[in-house]
C-alpha cells in the first residue's frame, strides 16, 4: 500500500513541475508540513538515572538551548513544556535538572548509530577571479525547481524532488561535475575550489573579503543528487590514513593537491549546493527549523525520522579519528537537517562558527546511542 501511494505521489509531483513549465505563474507551496516520527522499531523506557552522564550535565545550559529551540515543535505536548520552560525560567542549574526530570521521560531508541558534526566555516573570498579564488560561488539556477512530496502524500515526509524542465519532462538537474563545466557569468563571490566544497557540506558560513567586510553564504538550494563522502574513497586510495581522514586532513589535502587532481576527487560526490548572500548579523547559522543554532546543542536530524524541536540525549563514545574528543554525552535539541543524515540513531551536532568548531567537527566519529526526551503525561 505505501509503495502505491508513493507512486502516486511522485506521479502527482511531477505533473505539477510540468504543469510549471507551461505557466507563468509559480508555485505556491502549501506551507510546511510537520514530518511524522516513524521509529524502525520500539524504544525502551529508561530513567534518567540510566543516562550516562547525566549527574554531570550542564543542566542549566542544556535547559537554556532547549527554550531556544522548542519553538519549533508542532507536537503540543512539547509546545506545552516549552510554554513552561519559558515561564518558569529556572536560574540554577539544580533548578533545571528538577525541571527537566519532572517534565520529561527518557526512551532509548533501537540500535546503535553514528553521531557526526557540522559547524559554520569561515573562508576567505573574493568578488573577482584569481588563480587561488578560481571557484565561483553560484547563486540558485533559475532552471532549478525543488518540490516537497509531503504536500501530495504524507509518507513521504522529508522527501524533495529536485530537477530541471525541458519539454514538458522533469529530468534529473546536473551532477557537480557537469555544473562545474558550465560558466558561471554572474558569481556570488570567487573561492579556492576546497573551502568552497568544504562550503558546500557545511550548508551556511561566513564570507571574509580583503577589505574587511563580512558577508553571509546562505543555503538556497542543491541539485537532488545524492551526498557522497570523499573520506571512504580517499582512504581506500591510499590518499588518507585509515585513523585521518578528519575534515582538516581531507581539506589540506584538496589545497595541497589543487587543480585537476583535487576536482576528480571533489567530484565524486555529485551534490552540489547553490547558495544566497545575506548581511552578516553576527549570530549563529540558522538551521531548517528556521531558528539560531545553539553551539554544542543542536542536532540536524532525519527528518522522516524525528521532528523540529525535539530533544534528545546524545551518548556518543569510541571515536574513530584521532584527536577527538572521548565521549559526547549531553542534551541536544533537533533544529535541522542533512543530506548525509538518515536513520533514526543517526546525529550531525552543531558545533558552532570558525576554525576551532571547525577542528572539532572534523574529528566527530562516534558510535552513538540515542534518547528521546518525551513529554511525561
């Protein structure tokens, strides 16, 4: 029955990106749809005395990213802690783990996943070509149409069509390698090619230009190919160590090996990311919840799996690249999402702005356990 209705609804989207192709007129979403939770099988009630960690946590700064974030949750028993976390607003941090305790169980999802994590990069940049700043950032094709399926069939929650139209047929958009063979006439900004595809799986950074001047690189769209890691291939190459294949290595490595060694390599992920400029204000990147990523506290999610605003407990140890921290152990709130990040037990934290966040997000591996905070009651 669910492959039935998946199919109409792939039918149902695109005949409307062909009927876009045949009108003037664009189309209207029907505004965002809350993506159910679909667990891949039962979670186990736990206390919270069975939380690694727990006696330990920063419970007042946990509390803290959760009012932050909570705004963004549709389900209304978590609006309703939310409201009260807001209200009652503990000072201490005794005070906030007796709030935390009184208004929420833990559940253990099944099996064990993998945390990994993201931050906002810094770059350099230029607004006019060099041999070094050779890559141009490029702004959202106007040939590029992405449609949410959830508007046509809620079991495809979390599923987006991205394509092109030529002839009243909805064809798959260009992978990077064909992107990039194509002239850019009208860049955002010129980049090195590696902290641009570094850029690119980031989402969001910060641009910073001679003169001093510091503009926002915000996500605006990709081209619906699938993510694929360099990490794996370049290990198997014999490229990278197996214990070094953290973000610092692989990007000196891109730098070390510029021009066409380093595209072969950049090139076998095919996703490519078109991006927008904004005024930098100074705050964290904002994440797919529409709201400030809180440092440390924030988790980009499967969003077929989990739903904005959630909380969650992170048990995250046995680091796989050296120079990592031992363990992850701490609250964090669902404020995004990514390409790369499927499955239930499955976590990218936000580890926020500029090269040190960017050292440590590099070398997050970790196997992962994963809780779900629930509302009690």
């Amino acid at each position: 029955m669910r492959r039935s209705c998946a199919r109409g609804g792939l039918v149902a989207a695109f005949a409307l990106l062909a009927l876009a192709a045949c009108t003037t007129a664009p189309v209207r979403p029907a505004g965002p749809v809350a993506p159910p939770v679909t667990p891949t099988g039962p979670s186990t009630a736990v206390s919270f005395n069975d939380l690694a960690g727990w006696p330990q946590e920063d419970h007042l700064g946990a509390l803290d990213a959760f009012r932050q974030g909570c705004g963004a949750a549709k389900d209304a028993a978590l609006a309703e802690v939310c409201r009260k976390a807001r209200a009652e607003r503990a000072s201490n941090d005794d005070d906030a783990r007796r709030f935390l305790e009184a208004n929420f169980r833990p559940e253990l999802l099944p099996g064990q996943g993998l945390l990994t994590a993201y931050f906002a990069p810094e770059y350099e940049a230029r607004m006019s070509r060099s041999a070094e700043f050779s890559a141009p950032m490029r702004g959202k094709p106007a040939d590029l149409v992405t449609l949410d399926l959830a508007q046509f069939d809620a079991g495809l929650a979390g599923k987006k069509v991205a394509g092109e139209i030529e002839g009243g047929q909805v064809l798959p958009y260009p992978d990077r390698a064909a992107i990039e063979a194509t002239p850019e006439t009208r860049p955002l900004a010129w980049m090195r090619p590696e902290d641009l595809f570094f850029l690119q799986i980031q989402g969001s950074g910060v641009l910073v230009l001679p003169d001093g001047r510091r503009v926002r690189a915000a996500f605006a769209a990709h081209n619906g190919r699938p993510f694929v890691g360099i990490a794996t291939p370049m290990r198997d190459r014999g490229l990278l160590p197996d214990n070094n294949t953290s973000g610092d290595a692989i990007r000196a490595w891109l730098a070390d090996h510029r021009g066409p060694e380093a595209d072969a390599i950049m090139r076998l992920n095919p996703r490519y990311v078109f991006f927008q400029t904004l005024p930098d204000d100074g705050r964290q990147a904002v994440g797919a919840a529409g709201i400030p990523l809180p440092p440390g506290r924030a988790i980009a999610v499967d969003p077929g799996r989990h739903a904005m605003g959630e909380l969650f407990w992170l048990d995250a140890s046995a680091p796989k690249l050296a120079g990592a921290f031992p363990t992850y152990r701490r609250l964090a709130v669902a404020l995004d999402v990514g390409g790369a990040i499927k499955g239930e037990v499955r976590a990218d934290l936000y580890t926020g702005t500029g090269p040190a966040a960017g050292a440590e997000a590099g070398r997050v591996r970790h196997d992962l356990r994963l809780y779900r905070l629930v509302p009690r009651g």
